[in-house]
C-alpha cells in the first residue's frame, strides 16, 4: 500500500485523539461490502521517488527533486462489521475473523476510532475471563473464553524473567475469580493440577480457599507426596529398571500381574495359592509351546525337562484340597512324571509336540479343578493399580524367572528395584503407601464431588530424586488421564469432568526424543504420556497448560497440538524460528517484537483470541506471585534495596548440611 503524499506524518487527529501515525502492528480500516477490512500494519518502508504526484496548481517552472514515497504491508485479518446503535446511540461493530473480499487499488484507508479499536479486539462470543489490555488498542479489555482457552491446550512460552509464571498463576487467579462470581460468591467446580518442578507455587494461592499443597517433605500447610510403587505401570517400571525386551520384560509384565491379582483376595486358600500357581504353569508351558524350546534342540529339550521337574515340586497334595481338586492334582502328577520319565539322561529326545500339547490340556483342566477358567489365564491387565509392596514384587519377579527358568537373567532388574526400597529419599514419595487408596488419592489431587475439597492442586516435585522424577510425573499425569477418560465411559451421554493439567519448565519433562530406541529411558516415556494428553485429552475434558523457556527442545507433537500461544519475550534465535514455525505465515509479522517485549507483555494467538493481539497481562500483587523473582545481587552485596530497607541475608551452612545429610532423622532412629 502506498501512502498518499498528503496523509499524516506522525500523528493523526481524524480519530477523535491523537494517535501516532503509521505504527507497525497497528490496526487499519479498509471500506468493503460486509462493512470494513480490518487489517494489520506488517512494515513501512520508504522510497525515494523522481516526482512527486502532488495535487491541485502545479507550477511546470519548478523542478521537482526527489520525493520520498511511503509505502505499508498490510495483513488482513477479518471482517469489522456495523450493527446499530446501543442504548447511549453510540455505534455497535463486531469483528470477524477471516476475509471474503478483499479491496482493489485505490481504495481508502482509514484509521479506526476509539470505538471502533474497542470493538475490533474486545468482539467474541462468551469473553468471560479479563486477562489485560492491549496497548495497540487503546487499552481495549482483553478477555478470553476459558472453554477456548484451556479445552484446547495452551503454550506459555517466554525467557526467564519474561513473566511466564506470573501468567500462568494468573489466568487461574483469575478465571476461578469469575467462576466464584457466576456462582454468586461460592467456590466454583473446578480443577487446576500444577506440577511444580521447582517449588514456585506453594504459596501463590494460599488466600484461596482448599487449596492443596504436596511435596516430598511435609510441613504444617504441605501434605506429603505420595505415589506408591502399585501406581506404576509396566511401561514405566520397565523404563525405570531398563528392563531389557527379550528376557527381563516379560518376565517383568507376568511378575506385575502376578503380584497385583496375589493381593486383591483378602484371605488366600491353600486351594486359591494352587490355582494361582497352576494359572502361572499354564501361562508359563504356553511361552515354552510358543517359542518351540521342547522340539528345538536336545539342549533346549533338556531345559524344559529340568524346568517341568522344578514345577513338578510345587503339584503337592494337601489335606485341605477338595476331594476332585485332589484328584485332578494327582492325575497330572502321573502325567507329568511320565513325561519327564521318557526323556532322563543328559541329552534326552527332544519333546514332540503332541506331548507338549498333551501335557498343557492336563494342566488346564487341573486349573480348572481348582476354580480356574480360560479367562483366569493371567487374568487381570499388568497395569491395573492394585496395592502391593515393593519386598511382594521382589519375591515375585524371582518366582515368574523361576519357572520361566532366566533367573540369571533379571538380577540387575531386581538390584535396580532394591536400590528403590532402599534409598530413603525415595520412600517417601514410592513407598508402599499402606493406608493410600486409590479413590482417596484421586479425591485429594483431581478433587472431591463439586470440588468440595478445592479447585487446586499444587504439586511440588522440587525434591523429587533424579532417578525417579520424570516417572513420578508420568504416572502422575497418566493417571489423571485415566481416570477423566474412566469417568467419560460411565457417563452414557459422553459428559466429562473438566480439568486443567499445568506443566511448569515443560521442556525438561515434554523434551523431543529419538523413537528409534528399543528402550526408551523414563524422559521419553514422560514425554510420551504428555503426547497422548495433547492428542486425546481435550475428548476426556482434560486441557493442558505448558510454560517454558525453551520451545525448541519441546515435543513438536504437544506444540502442534496447542491451539493458543501466550508468547512472552523470546530473544534465541532457535526458539523464535520454531515459533514462527507454529503460527501461520501471514501473523509472522508480529512475532518480531518477541525479541523487545517488555515484562507482563505478551501476544496471544490462536483459538483463545479472535485475533492476535498484544496484551498487557493485569498485574498481580506481589503475594500473589510465583517465587520466580530474579535474584536481588544489589540488594544482597549494598545491604538495603530500592527503598532503603535494610536487607539481610544470613546463612547457617551447618543446618543446610544436616538437612542435606539427614542427620536429625538418623538420630531419630537410633534413639527411640
């Protein structure tokens, strides 16, 4: 577009105020059909021209010398359409994305009025939520529809110090504000899960009415974390004790199911221990039939006759059996002992696949015998969270290597899993969790019937081990999944339960990795079940807010499936190219003021806003505010700050020592 030579150079006074003019980012008025263009300043540039095309008396004596000519790229952006007039006969507009028509040269452009500013940034459809104010705009409200904003994830992006944090605290602050407004002053029925990696939160929403606070070492306002071992799955305990795919997995997998469904009978039969062991035989000479071991080779026939001796030990009889439990226990005893009879010394015949299958039937219908059934056959899923001890899945791990006969291979699985029940750091936070329940946890950190018990849960993993830390919030962010997805389906009319899961420092738990590893370690299987949020979450009313400072190392798969950006200052090169990647070409242009963005600034995008929009976040008090401040060095070296206040900071290294090395709690314990 080019300006005409008569149209303001810096301010313009055809609005009603004065406001500068041209302004890169600013908004334009275009005259069309529907009623006016909206369109958006991309750049201004000037070139130098021969003649300048002035209007009315010309004086052909003089000699023109060059004459700048300014020229602007627009960006269309919507539609701002006339609607009447309200009650005060002021003009009514409302803006719409997208364009249909677009002008022609020599169309008019014209510079909106105060009202028409208003109506361009504050026009939407259920704008409940008060976020700021956009300096573009003539200060116009910035508000933002929750279902928009949360139901289809959003990505906070930002350096540090940019004031990410701040904003995330806020548009929870301040969404549960209107929601408590709605309900005439009540808590509303909300739930906001904040996995806090570096302890930010604990106190950002004390004023706020139940709001629960977890973290590995309780206080008086702080319960303790608990995700006990049973929560884990096979997926992340295989990660966890990198349990190799060949021979450690599934003997892993067969020892979980064994342990989760060993524990759930409360009183255990002589007659329910050998159903048990005889649904583990028939799952285990299954695996044999399948891999073909017995009619291999005479080295392989032989391991399975020494492995059928060994079970052979466990078909004891028992004065507690029924008398056709007992009966079948004894047919199978004269079959198996026949079996290994026919194939003695140390290179027997290799079994023939008829005795193999003869010998499963006797099995399965011993099993049967006993109570069992076709479906019992390792009955329950690996992953179903049922209680039970770390020293239970030892002891099982060893029985399931036993009779699959690779004990030699899962020792270092199991030395990885004792490293766990011994290290008391960790216990605290995997421990068996007697008294924990399953309903009682997903009560205290997704919330009560009507959120009775609070609308936020502050999860503080600032002293969560290394070793266990991206599996801790896997399990916690999957089971929360699971458990919106679990409510879903026993709603007939498909309602569901609306949460929002916020990941603080996002990029060291939702990092990109390579998928061409066999075994993937505990950060991709982190990673993975943020994934599986971001793709299936909003279906089970489960919306997932990111922060972070490093959008590059993030998953591209969560980024793509981000519809809002709040992007604060971001001065990396590799980070702005990503973001520039994620936002169509046409709003590109308004990402160059990323770099020079002051603090509370930002630019929203994407489903939440009608239209990009750059917004001054409302400011929070400072007790409001995450414990994210920039380190006060002056202050600290000067003695007093910008006010004059003295300052003091003292250090007891000794209590930080015996804190570090638990030295009161070693105390403790040898003096009762």
């Amino acid at each position: 577009m080019l300006l005409d030579i008569e149209s303001p150079d810096g301010l313009s006074l055809n609005t009603g105020t004065p406001r500068p003019f041209p302004r890169i980012n600013g908004y334009v008025l275009i005259p069309s059909d529907e009623g006016y263009l909206v369109a958006q300043i991309e750049w201004i540039t000037i070139e130098r021209s021969q003649y300048p095309k002035r209007k009315g008396m010309q004086d052909f004596g003089l000699v023109d010398l060059p004459y700048p000519l300014r020229k602007v790229s627009l960006n269309p952006l919507g539609v701002l359409a006339y609607e009447g007039k309200d009650e005060n006969s002021e003009n009514v507009y409302r803006f719409r994305r997208g364009v249909e028509s677009y002008p022609t040269v020599g169309d008019a452009v014209l510079l909106p009025t105060q009202n028409q500013l208003r109506a361009i940034v504050e026009s939407g459809d259920n704008r409940r939520v008060l976020i700021g104010s956009s300096p573009l705009a003539a200060n116009a409200k910035v508000m933002v529809d929750p279902d928009r904003l949360f139901g289809r994830h959003l990505a906070v992006l930002g350096n540090t110090g940019s004031g990410k944090s701040c904003s995330v605290a806020g548009l929870i602050r301040w969404s549960m504000d209107e929601a408590r407004k709605a309900r005439a002053g009540n808590d509303p029925n909300a739930r906001f899960i904040v996995l806090d990696p570096n302890g930010e939160y604990a106190k950002t929403f004390r004023d706020m009415s139940n709001v629960r606070v977890y973290a590995v070492e309780p206080s008086k306002d702080v319960n303790q974390l608990q995700v006990p071992l049973w929560f884990w799955n096979s997926v992340e305990w295989s990660a966890f004790t990198q349990a190799s795919a060949k021979a450690q997995r599934p003997a892993l997998v067969q020892a979980l199911r064994s342990v989760r469904d060993g524990l759930f009978t409360a009183t255990v039969t002589p007659s329910h221990e050998m159903r048990r062991y005889l649904r583990t035989l028939v799952s285990a000479i299954k695996v044999e039939k399948n891999s073909g071991s017995p009619w291999k080779s005479a080295g392989q026939a032989k391991g399975f006759r020494d492995r059928l001796n060994k079970w052979k030990e466990g078909l004891t009889d028992d004065a507690a059996f029924a008398q056709a439990e007992s009966s079948a226990l004894n047919d199978l005893n004269t079959e198996a002992t026949h079996l290994t009879n026919a194939h003695q010394g140390d290179w027997p015949a290799i079994f023939t696949r008829g005795e193999v299958c003869a010998l499963l039937v006797k099995m399965s219908e011993t099993h049967s015998a006993f109570g069992g059934s076709d479906t019992d056959i390792l009955p329950i899923d690996a992953d179903v969270p049922r209680p039970f001890t770390g020293d239970q899945l030892l002891r099982s791990i060893e029985a399931t290597a036993e009779l699959l006969g690779m004990s030699e291979y899962v020792e270092t699985m199991q030395m990885r899993i004792r490293t766990v029940l011994s290290d008391t750091r960790m216990k605290v936070v995997s421990g068996a969790a007697k008294e924990l329940t399953l309903d009682d946890w997903l009560i205290n950190h997704i919330g009560d019937d009507q959120a009775s018990n609070g609308s936020v849960t502050i999860i503080d993993l600032s002293l969560v081990p290394a070793e266990v830390l991206h599996i801790i919030t896997a399990v916690i962010a999957r089971m929360t999944l699971e458990a919106l997805q679990r409510y879903r389906r026993q709603h007939k009319e498909g309602k569901t339960l609306p949460t929002v899961l916020v990941m603080e420092e996002a990029h060291s738990f939702i990092k990109r990795y390579n998928d061409d590893f066999e075994n993937h370690n505990s950060a991709a299987i982190c990673c993975q079940v943020f994934e599986k949020i971001a793709r299936e979450g909003r279906k089970f009313g489960l919306g997932l807010v990111l922060s972070s400072q490093r959008p590059s190392e993030l998953s591209p798969t969560v980024l793509s499936q981000c519809n809002s950006y709040l992007l604060h200052r971001i001065s990396n090169d590799r980070d702005q190219e990503l973001v520039h990647k994620l936002v169509p070409d046409n709003l590109r242009a308004l990402l160059r003021d990323l770099p020079s963005l002051p603090s509370r600034h930002a630019i929203l995008l994407g489903w939440a806003s009608e239209l990009p929009v750059l917004v001054q976040m409302n400011l929070l008090p400072e007790h409001h505010r995450p414990k994210s401040d920039d380190p006060d060095f002056w202050a600290v070296w000067s003695g007093q700050d910008n006010t004059g206040k003295t300052v003091e900071r003292k250090v007891d290294w000794k209590s930080i020592a015996d804190d570090w090395q638990q030295v009161n709690k070693a105390n403790s314990k040898s003096n009762p």
